[in-house]
C-alpha cells in the first residue's frame, strides 16, 4: 500500500509529495527545495525514516515544482521523469527563474519520459498517469485507486484551478482535462495539489466557482 507525505518548500510554498511503500521504497514527486537549508530539511526527513528513494517524477516542469531535482539526483543518483510535453517547460526553467530574481543552475534533463495511460509501478504498488494539459502542455496527474488518492500538481486546487497565462498553459484545456480526467473520478477520491490544502473530487464539484 501506497502512502504520502506532503513537504512544503520554497517562495512559492509549492508541495513535494514523498509516495512510500511497506517496503521504504519511495518516489518523489515535485520536489520543489529552494537553497541548501530547504535540501537539508528533505534529506533528513528521507534518513530519518530510512526511506529508499527510486525515481523522481514531476507532474510538470514549472520551476517551483523542480527546484531540488538536480539536488536529489546527486544525492542519491536516481532517474528524474516528466511527460515528454513538458520539455520545452523544462528547457526555460532557467530564464524562468531569473524573471523572479531566483537562481536555477544547470539545465535539468529527463532520464525518460511518462506517458499517460500506462501503468507504473513502485514494488507491489502501480500509480495510473492521466494527461490533464491546460495549466502546462504536459501536465499530468498521478492516481492511486486503492488509497483513493492522486497527486494533481497544479491541476485542480481546493476551490481553484491551475494558472493558465504561463506558456503553454490553456484554460478551456485545462477545463476540460478537469473534467475528463478527474471530475470522472469516484466522488470520494482525495486530491493532494501542488499548493495549499488537500480536497475531494466531491468538494470540488459541489462548490468550486470554475467547475459550475
């Protein structure tokens, strides 16, 4: 059984998810650390629970969401993954960056690419990709069906919706994605969002303004 943990990083308070199993196996998902004292504050957590990390993997390559890729690649040499859409995302990072006055460093490459629609699996444990674009061109969701979980990047938030005036991003896209992709989920199913609080598909459709 799949569990998480939710870390807050950075300017931007962006939430790097740790998904572990029975085993200490983990994967890292978004991990957004600003600065060697936020890297710090991760790592210890990851040893403090003598957690085991296997693989990085972004549901897209917006820069708040890849601060501390390059950082946990050198750690602990384990591959990094985004959906093959977001290169051009991840490719800007850097000027990104220094239109907020924050620094990057080097150009991140992927290892591999996800692709929606098939299955990936941490031990016994398999996560389902769905490719819900809008707020990037290839953002992408992780859902966990026996926990009853996702994790939506910047999808869907509790009472609101991804941005979609960066490039790439598209709000009738991401609309769309919202309601083919996540709206078509058990009601019940708990949404973990790249910012702020935890909500439901249930909530989301009751009572956020966009999804009326």
């Amino acid at each position: 059984m799949l569990n998480q943990h939710l870390l807050t990083f950075g300017p931007f308070q962006e939430n790097t998810y740790i998904l572990y199993n029975e085993h200490k196996q983990c994967w890292i998902t978004d991990p957004g650390m600003y600065g060697p004292e936020e890297t710090e504050e991760f790592i210890s957590y990851i040893e403090d629970h003598q957690l085991q990390p296997q693989a990085i993997i972004n549901t897209h390559a917006h820069i708040d969401h890849v601060f501390g890729v390059q950082a946990l690649i050198d750690k602990y040499n384990i591959p990094f993954a985004i959906h093959t859409k977001e290169q051009p995302i991840l490719d800007y990072a850097s000027s990104s960056a220094s239109v907020f006055g924050l620094k990057f460093g080097k150009t991140l490459k992927p290892d591999y690419y996800l692709k929606e629609n098939e299955p990936f699996s941490l031990g016994n444990d398999t996560l389902q990709i769905r490719f819900t674009p809008g707020h990037s061109p290839g953002s992408i969701v992780f859902y966990y069906p026996e926990g009853k979980w996702l994790i939506g990047g910047d999808v869907l938030f509790a009472g609101s919706i991804g941005r979609t005036d960066l490039p790439g991003g598209n709000y009738q896209t991401l609309i769309d994605s919202i309601r083919s992709q996540l709206l078509t989920l058990p009601p019940d199913t708990k949404v973990y969002p790249g910012h702020g609080p935890a909500t439901t598909i249930a909530q989301e459709m009751r009572s956020n303004p966009f999804l009326q």
